[in-house]
C-alpha cells in the first residue's frame, strides 16, 4: 500500500493581513496531480485543515471541491482526516456521512454511546488496497480536548517526562489509554500482513515547534506526549501540529510532515512537503518527502536586522520578476534603529516603490531595547502567548531565577478548566 501523509492545511489562513487563498489553491492542485502520480491508496490528513473554528465559505468550499476532485480522479482512494487544534470538531464532521459515501472519513472529536464510553470503532479505519481488500488499519484519533479522554489516576512516581507510554498528568493518561484501546481493537480486526497507522494531531516530547505561528496546546508545559504511546505493531504515526517536517526523537516511524505552505516568516526555510509512506504488509517499507513548490515568495529583508540605510539600499537593490498582485512575494523588513523614525514606514514604502512585492510586516529592533526583550513584545510575538508564559516571564523578572517545576505544576492545575 502508498499512503500520502500530510497536515496542517490551515485553509483561510492570512498572513498579515494578507489572503493565502492562491497558495492554498496552488498546494491543492499539486496535491491532485500527485495522488495520481503517485498511485496512492489512501491519503492522511492530520488535522488543522482550516485556520480556525469558524472558517470562510470560500475556505471550505475549497477543501470540498478538493475532496470532490480527488474521488474523480482516483476513485480508489481513502482519505481520513482528523480535525486538529485550530479546527471545530462539530463543523468539520457536519458534512461526514455526505463525505463517506465519497471515500473520505472525517474525525471531529471521540464519540461516545448511551453508556458514556468512547466509541473506539468508529476512530478504527480500514484503508483499502488496489484490489479492494483491506490491507490497513488506521487509528485516526483527532485533537483531544481534557473532556474527550478516559480519567486515570497518575502512576506513582512518574514525572510525565519520560519517553513511557503512561505519562503522570490525568490529561496525557488518558491520551494514552485511548491510544492502547484504540490498538488493541485495531489488533482484534487487523488480519496477517495487515498494516496498522496511528494519526494524531498532537504535541510530542523533543517536538521542535515554530515560535510564530503554532498555538500552544495545553499550559503547563505538561502538553507534551512520549513516543511510547505508538508502540509495535504501530507501522507508522501520522502526526498533525508542528510546522517543520521532522521524525520524532530516533523513532523514523513517528513523523511530522509539516505544513504546506510556510504559515510565518519564520518557516521560510522549512521544507515543506508531503510525506509518501510505502508499507510492506504490516510493516513500512519505505518514507520518501515529497517537496512542495512554493507558489509565493516569503522574503526577509535584510536575512539580520541592519541599520536603515542599509536596509534602504538592500530594498532599492531587490530584482523581483513582474507578476499578479496574489503571486508577488510578501515581504518582512528587519530594521536596527538607533532612535525613533516617526517616518520608518514612508521611508521603507519610497524603497519599494515600482517593485512588484507586497510589504507584510516591517519588524524593528534596537540595542537599547534588546536587554529588555523579555518584557517588551510585539504584537505578534504577545498573541502566542499562554498564561503560563506570562507566569515565568514575571517570576524571572521578580526573583531573577527560573520558576522552579513545582511552582509552574501547582499554577498549571490551578488555571487549567
């Protein structure tokens, strides 16, 4: 079996005020083509489809008319997808059943029956081979709120930062045991050779994450999950959430395929791709990347903050291509000022005047306000921030020492809902 792995769409997403609708069309249709040069049997999709919970008409009607052209044009293909942290579980199963009918599995949240329990069946998917027979099985476990999973007493003794698969908190013990029920029903239905796939959209322990642009999970510095929770006979986890394309710790079956299109300016240098997961019975054969064309520019202006002069003459000296309003690159400028420049952004436009580029952000620093950069924040970098963030920055800044792990568990127990 070939299975497609990808994530992360975030569909209706702007960039600075900027629509990211062209770029999103253009992943989508390359996407296309792929399947049907590929000749793959199911396509994963690991949540984050939509930027946010409530998502523009033109958004959504562009992951239909996706889904619509992929049944089209390879009528075989399976595809699941699992909502993520950014997605509204309800609304991105609405249309499920309609879907079904068409080959696609959509995984909101975990359902439960009139006794209360989890219905494990319905996150069990069989993907189907060439032939028509099922070859695998899927765990598609979507983005799990604290109400969707089991309640466990923590082990004893357990800190939650190992690589177990029982972490201590209540929270990521009962991640776990979904995931062990979830594999022992998929163990019970897998027949010989059958090839069982974990998806998750999840954050897991030496994760390396965007600063910009991905949101935190949970608070507490606890959301983080070990890689025991997919053990053998797991082939393969297909893991939605960070932005960069990575595998998990040594583990090369636990992968990231990460967003397909840098979603900040500081993924502009992230690979992005889809991943293409050969499997050989139960077993992976092969994990190739398959990389992603950029369709837009992201340019940093100059690659380090410099002073503006010298930004002025690195702008002046830009020769860009003429293109479509939606195809000219989205510019970040990187300015060192020595002193207020009450005139920066007319100075900076003046630069570019003529130039078929689209200025997204002018970002500025400066020698006197670098010592105090953990208490002066943009605005950008104040919208990532969770209120455990907040918490250590002032804790530092009272006691000039780190908040110690017991003060930093005891305020995450006491926000968390």
């Amino acid at each position: 079996m070939r299975l497609l792995h990808t994530s992360d769409w975030h569909l209706g997403q702007s960039l600075h005020n900027f629509d990211r609708y062209y770029e999103h069309q253009r992943f989508l249709d390359w996407l296309l083509d792929t399947i049907v040069s590929e000749q793959a049997d199911a396509l994963l999709v690991a949540g984050d489809v939509f930027d946010n919970a409530n998502p523009s008409a033109a958004s959504q009607r562009q992951l239909y008319t996706f889904l619509q052209q992929a049944r089209a044009r390879a009528p075989q293909l399976d595809i699941v997808i699992i909502a993520g942290n950014h997605d509204s579980p309800g609304r991105l199963e609405a249309p499920g059943p309609l879907l079904e009918v068409h080959g696609t599995t959509v995984i909101g949240y975990p359902h439960r029956d009139a006794d209360g329990n989890i219905a494990m069946e319905r996150m069990l998917v069989p993907l189907t081979g060439k032939d028509g027979a099922v070859a695998a099985w899927v765990l598609a476990v979507p983005f799990l709120r604290h109400g969707d999973v089991p309640r466990l007493a923590p082990a004893a003794g357990d800190d939650g930062q190992d690589d177990s698969a029982s972490p201590a908190d209540p929270y990521l013990s009962g991640i776990a045991e979904l995931y062990r029920q979830a594999l022992e029903l998929a163990g019970a239905r897998a027949g010989e050779g059958h090839a069982i796939v974990a998806m998750g959209h999840c954050h897991m322990i030496n994760g390396a994450m965007s600063a910009d642009s991905e949101r935190r999970i949970v608070i507490g510095g606890t959301e983080m999950l070990p890689t025991g929770i997919f053990p053998p006979p797991i082939a393969y986890a297909a893991l939605g959430h960070l932005h960069l394309a990575q595998q998990v710790g040594p583990h090369a079956h636990i992968r990231y395929c990460g967003s397909p299109i840098p979603l900040s300016f500081a993924e502009t240098s992230y690979p992005h791709q889809v991943l293409r997961i050969d499997l050989r019975g139960a077993q992976v054969g092969e994990i190739t990347a398959l990389p992603i064309p950029r369709a837009v520019q992201l340019l940093r202006v100059p690659p380090k903050p410099a002073p503006l002069e010298d930004v002025k003459a690195a702008l002046a000296a830009l020769e860009l291509p003429d293109a479509p309003l939606e195809q000219q690159p989205l510019l970040e400028v990187r300015i060192k000022l020595a002193a207020p420049e009450p005139g920066l952004r007319a100075a900076i436009e003046e630069a570019l005047h003529g130039k078929p580029v689209r200025l997204a952000k002018i970002e500025t620093s400066s020698a006197a306000r670098s010592s105090f950069e953990e208490a002066a924040l943009s605005l950008d970098q104040l919208a990532t921030l969770q209120p455990d963030d907040i918490f250590k920055r002032l804790y530092q800044q009272r006691y000039g020492t780190e908040a110690p792990p017991e003060q930093l568990a005891a305020f995450a127990e006491l926000v968390r809902p």
